[in-house]
C-alpha cells in the first residue's frame, strides 16, 4: 500500500465524518497518538492528516463513537467466521425480519480483517462498546466498539497487523456507511446476543415453603413444570410470538411488538430457559427465567406459591400427577400393587387434569376412595351435557358438541364408581340446580323413554302441541350398563339405534308406533357403570360394538386409597368449585363454532396422523371412533376455559383420556377379538402352556361341537395375528399338529372376574 493511497484514503474518511488516527506499525493494533485522551473529542484536521502520513504510514484508523457522528464497529471475530457464525447471524436475521437492515449494513461499510474476521461500519444513536457473544471460555465471538474505542480500517496493511495482511474492502466506502435506528441497532445487537456461548447465570429458585411438596426430585409442581410443558404453553397465552427455531434456540417478540427484531430466546444451548433482552416486558432483562419462574411471573404476578398451587391443581407434582396417576396403579392393597399389574393399567397423563377440571379433581382427591380418571371424565360428562348442543365444532361436515357417552369400568362396589359420581355431583348442585334435578335421568329400559324424555309432543284433536320437553338437555345415569347391553341385544329393540343417533345427531324417531315418537334438538349425555366382565360379556353378545359401542368411552375405575373416616370436604368449597362451574357454563354457552388455532391444528394433524388405524379385535372395534372422541374431548376442555378457540392445551388434554380410555379397552379385552370361537381357543392354547393343543384336543374345547372347517378359521384367524403358531411334530408315528400360544396374556387386574369362557 503506498504513501498516497493510505493517505488518500484517509482524506476519504475525515471527508465522511470520521475521526482518523494511524495504528502503531508494531502490530499492537493500538492507535498511533500520545494524546489518546483528547484525540477521542476532535477531529484531527486535513493538515494533521497530511503530516501524519508524511513517512510512509501502512495503516488506517478511526475513532469510533460520538466523535465520528455516533461511529460503531460490528465485528465478528475470525474464530466466529470461520465456525459458521457469520452466516447463521444472517439468516437469524432474515428470519426475523432484519434481513433488510443486514444488508443495508453491510453494503454500506463491509471489510474483512487480516484475521479472517467481519468488520461492519455504521452509524447509531449511543454506540457502545460491547461483548455481545463469547465462546464457553468467554473469548470474543462478535462484539462492537463504539464511545471511546478505536478500529483499523482497509486498506492498512503492512507492519500494523502480525502477520503484515491487510484489510480488504467487500462492499461500500466510507462515503457510503449507513445510521441506523435505535430500536434497529439494539435489534441487531439482540441477534448478536442469541449467538452467545458463555453460561449465563441461573434463574433464580424460590422453591421453598408451601409452593412445593416433597424433596426436590421433579415432584413438586414447579419442578413437574419445567419439566413437562411447553414454552409456547407458557408464553403465547399471553401473547408472545415465536418467530424463529435455530437448532433448539427459540426466537421470541413480546406482545404489542410491531415490527422485526426479537425480545427475548428461549432453549439456547438446551439450557431450558428463558433469556429476555429487553425492559419493556415484566421480565428483567439480561436474566435467566426457567418455565415455572415464567409462568409464575406471567400467569400469577410472580406469585410462586400461588402458582405452585395452581399447577398442582393442574396436574403438576405429588398432589396431582402422583397422587392421581400412580394411584391409578395402587388398587385396593395398601402396599400397592404387583409389579404385574401396575405395568398393564392404564395410567391418566397429567395433561388430562388441565384448567378447571384438574382443580376440581385436586380438590376433591384428598376427600374420596374414587379413582381421580373416575372423578375426571364423570365430570367432563356432565359439563359437556349441562352446557347444551350450542357450542360445537364440525368435522366432515357434521357437528361434534360437548356431548360425550361414558362407561366406567370396575369391580361392582370397590370400583367406586358411584362414589365418583357423587361427588361430582355435589359440585353441579350448586353449578346447576335446576339441571341437576330436573335433567340427570336413569334407567335406560327401551327406546320409546328415551326420546320420551326429550320428545318434541304430539298434536292434540285441537291441532295444538302437548308434552313438548322444552329442556332438550338430559344426563342419562345408568348404573347398570350391563343391563342396557341387554336390552341393545334384543332383537325388536330400538335402543341402541336410537343411542347412536343421539351420540351422533340428537334427532331420534322411534316409527313402530301407531304415532311415532320424535325429538329433534336433543343433546343427551351418558355415565354408566359396568364391570369389566360384565362388559366382555355383554358386547360380545349383543355384538354392540360395531356401531354402539365404539360411541364411548371406557375408563378404568378403582379404589384410589383409603379413608376409614370418610372425606370431609367442606361445604363452603363445593360452593365455591360450583360457582366456578357455573361461570364456565355461562361462558361455555355464548360459544358458537370452536375452531383450532394453528399451533392447536398442527399438534391435531400430527395426533390424527398416528392414531392406529390397523387395531382389530375388539380393542379395534371400540376405538373405531378415535378422531370423533378425541375432537369432542377437546370440545369440552375449550368450553370448561370458556374459550371460543380450541387451544393446544385442550388437544393434549383430550388426547391424555382418549389414551386412558384405549389404554383400559387393551386392558379389559387384551387380545380378544369379538369372535367366540377364536377367544375361546386362544384362553385354551395359553392355558395349555408349552404342551399345546393338538386338533383332538382343539376340537375338545368346544365338546366337539364346532365344526372343523369354523375351527380351522378360528385358528388362522389367531395365526395371522401372531397369537399362536402351528407346527407339525414326528412321534415316530403319525405326525402330531400342535398349536401353541406365542405370548402369554396378563392376569386380569379387575378382579378374578376372569376372561370370557
């Protein structure tokens, strides 16, 4: 580089504002000025310049800050370069919204360092000198000098830097360099910062006192929190937006925000928390917050006991999750039960205890021996009936209301299943008197009772209508289902036809009668109970499960613990859960349509997407209507929130008991299929062990009065599903086909009640 362009070069800089000092020609890169002091407040003149550069000077400098018009230098060090850092910087920033200002920027001032480094130029209100991201070891990835600081600038060369490589110019000149905004310099600064390395310090941890419950091993609420939920269930309820994912690095714009730029990341580094950047949230900047701490600041003032409590109603913790799921495992034997048979029963994912329901679950555990999956779903039942066909959402073209059909499934008295009921009734006594005494119906004895109950009348000789039930609202209590199986089974009975037109459309004819009966507008609700037995029997005979049976859902129910002295759940606090309940159904009835949002509509595909279309048997044959259950499980834990939007919390909710619900059909039919020869043949095969059976033996089974062509597709049937394998073995004699059972079936949790036989 020669005298004159050197020099020319830094006439060039003071004619665009700049503050020019020459660096040392020693490779200190530090500037080449004795009074350094007062150099950083005026501008060296033309003739300084001049004189400057009179002995063969190789290199370039400029004073950054207020002295050079708000000069700043952005720099990403070699080291960040050459990790990918410059480029992943530019694509952040494109991805959220500053790809104009980045290329506003660098075709401006733009250089490259001999160090293989970024050098950007420009102007900005208060440019400060700052680290703005580090490697692990705190070394400088990117970081700007601006009051008080000092660059070298292309084209030094030469002695100035140890190697003697210069700086090259890539784009703009210092005519050329561009001001930028405040919001937009402290965007840029806020990308920069994303790409920080260096730990950060830890959240605090107000987990102490009554926020929390046992020892600090993930039980607690707050603990359960952070390790469970989502970011976007923490921060988009209250209207923060995600604008960007980076590996596992989250970028955020905090409510009311317009324009681009971010606020805050979250995940960086797989650290689990939350990193704001600015002041203009109720967040502290430049502080970690993990989701609980988030939660709390967000949801409750920073209120961490009352947080805690919040989600341990919720289903987060001991109180909940532990103290509802692992109950679930715990049957009657107060020293719990076999490792057996806590490994097939179903278990109720906290998601299931969401919002208004989980607190009512959590309120009233403590005070009943009934299973919390009881309490939960005999509660979701009658919200969804107490609340109307209004509120819907439409699948297919057909509309899908808060109306659900539900059995509980259990030992006849230690089920507790009644005792489920009971309690949550209490709570819509005082929700909904006139519904919970006029509404909740039992003993489901024939079709003609049923539209009866909400039955639109008949016309009189005088052509006006008599017996019109206005209130098309009813709560169908049975407590014998096994009897309604019964009734379905009969061969003139209207029944289950009818029940499947309510569960499906509310209008019910009943047309064998000389006047026939009619209800249009019905929205009926069923509970009922059963036991696991009576059920295997009760399908397979009245073969209700293709088209009835497969419109409810079946919940596993047995005793959670037990209180010798009975609950003592205070009066004043079913008052109060019940003036919640019914603030939720006032909400719940000014909802129209229900609609996804599009957070909710993702997770929704990606469940419909891996529902089991390729079940058979029975367990196929009741979960048949899958994406039915679960939209209108979703249905009611939108309305119980009073929202017009069905969320993302709503969807796992409603996923968590459709998977309880699934998981106590496999637990209740197993491998059955619904075909009595097949079921009866493979309970044989297993109950035969390593021996097997051979066909003499198979035939015996059924005393020999199957035929064998049925057998023989009994036993392929069982074949095909990899139940059983059939080999031929040499005695030395006649060849021997044994079949024998390939995987052995779990002994039935309900009870000795037994499989069909």
């Amino acid at each position: 580089m020669s005298t004159n362009a050197i020099q020319t070069a830094a006439l060039e800089a003071l004619a665009a504002g700049l503050n020019v000092l020459p660096p040392r020609e020693d490779g200190s890169k530090a500037p080449d000025a004795p009074e350094w002091a007062s150099r950083q407040h005026r501008l060296t003149t033309e003739a300084e310049i001049m004189a400057m550069y009179a002995n063969g000077r190789t290199g370039l400098g400029v004073v950054t800050g207020a002295v050079s018009g708000g000069l700043e230098l952005f720099e990403f060090e070699g080291r960040a370069v050459a990790a990918g850092l410059g480029r992943a910087f530019v694509e952040a920033a494109a991805a959220t919204g500053l790809g104009p200002l980045v290329d506003r920027i660098h075709s401006g001032y733009s250089e490259h360092s001999p160090g293989g480094g970024l050098h950007w130029l420009y102007r900005c209100p208060n440019p400060s000198t700052t680290k703005l991201a580090r490697t692990e070891e705190r070394l400088p990835l990117i970081e700007t000098k601006g009051e008080g600081g000092y660059a070298i600038t292309a084209p030094s060369a030469g002695r100035v830097h140890p190697t003697g490589k210069p700086w090259r110019m890539v784009e703009g000149r210092f005519a050329t360099i561009v001001s930028i905004s405040a919001d937009e310099h402290e965007a840029l600064h806020r990308i920069a910062r994303t790409f920080d390395q260096a730990p950060r310090p830890a959240p605090e941890q107000p987990y102490v006192g009554e926020q929390h419950v046992g020892a600090a091993d993930g039980s607690r609420p707050g603990d359960d929190f952070n390790a469970r939920a989502t970011w976007a269930e923490v921060l988009e309820p209250h209207g923060w937006t995600k604008v960007y994912d980076r590996g596992d690095t989250g970028y955020w714009r905090r409510p009311g925000k317009e324009g681009p730029g971010i606020s805050a990341t979250t995940d960086h580094r797989g650290s689990g928390l939350l990193y704001v950047f600015t002041s203009s949230t109720i967040f502290e900047p430049e502080r970690s917050y993990d989701r609980f701490g988030s939660y709390a600041a967000l949801s409750h003032g920073g209120d961490f006991a009352q947080a805690a409590r919040t989600l341990s109603a919720e289903g987060y913790g001991v109180r909940s999750r532990e103290a509802s799921a692992s109950q679930l495992a715990t049957g009657d034997s107060p020293a719990g039960p076999s490792s057996e048979e806590a490994s097939s029963w179903p278990v109720l994912d906290a998601a299931a205890l969401h919002g208004l329901a989980g607190e009512v679950v959590a309120t009233l555990d403590p005070h009943t021996e009934a299973d919390p999956a009881a309490v939960l779903v005999s509660l979701l039942v009658a919200f969804g009936a107490a609340v109307n066909s209004g509120p819907h959402a439409i699948a297919d073209g057909a509309e899908h209301p808060a109306r659900l059909f539900a059995v509980l499934v259990g030992r006849t008295s230690r089920g507790r299943k009644g005792t489920a009921w009971a309690n949550v009734r209490r709570i819509f006594a005082a929700a909904d008197p006139g519904f919970t005494a006029e509404r909740i119906l039992g003993g489901l004895a024939s079709g003609e009772g049923l539209v009866a109950a909400v039955g639109d009348g008949t016309i009189d000789k005088d052509g006006n209508t008599v017996g019109a039930v206005v209130d098309k609202r009813v709560l169908v209590l049975e407590p014998e289902f096994a009897r309604v199986l019964k009734v379905c089974a009969r061969d003139s009975s209207t029944l289950s036809a009818l029940l499947r037109d309510a569960w499906d459309r509310g209008d019910l004819r009943v047309m064998t009668r000389k006047d026939p009966l009619r209800a249009s507008g019905a929205h009926i609700c069923l509970m009922a109970h059963i036991t696991a037995d009576e059920l295997r029997r009760g399908l397979a005979e009245s073969e209700a499960a293709n088209g009835y049976g497969n419109r409810h859902l079946f919940i596993a129910a047995r005793r959670s613990k037990r209180l010798p002295a009975g609950g003592n759940l205070d009066e004043a606090e079913v008052h109060s859960l019940g003036l919640r309940v019914r603030s939720a159904l006032a909400a719940a009835r000014r909802v129209g349509i229900l609609r996804r949002s599009p957070d909710a509509a993702a997770l929704w595909e990606e469940i419909y997407n891996n529902l089991d279309d390729e079940a058979d048997g029975m367990v196929g044959a009741l979960t048949a209507r899958a994406e039915a259950q679960l939209l209108r499980l979703s249905v009611v834990y939108a309305l119980l929130d009073g929202s017009h939007t069905v969320e993302v919390a709503h969807i796992r909710a409603a996923h968590a008991v459709w998977q309880y619900a699934e998981g106590t059909l496999r637990y209740v039919f197993g491998d059955t299929l619904g075909d009595e020869v097949a079921d009866r043949l493979l309970a044989a095969v297993r109950d035969a062990g390593d021996e097997g059976l051979d066909r003499q033996a198979q035939r015996d089974v059924f005393g020999r009065n199957v035929p064998a062509p049925r057998l023989a597709l009994a036993r392929e049937t069982l074949e095909r599903r990899g139940l059983v394998v059939t080999t031929t073995e040499e005695t030395g004699g006649r060849p021997r086909t044994v079949t024998r059972a390939l995987r052995s079936t779990q002994e039935d949790a309900f009870t000795q009640e037994g499989r069909p036989s």
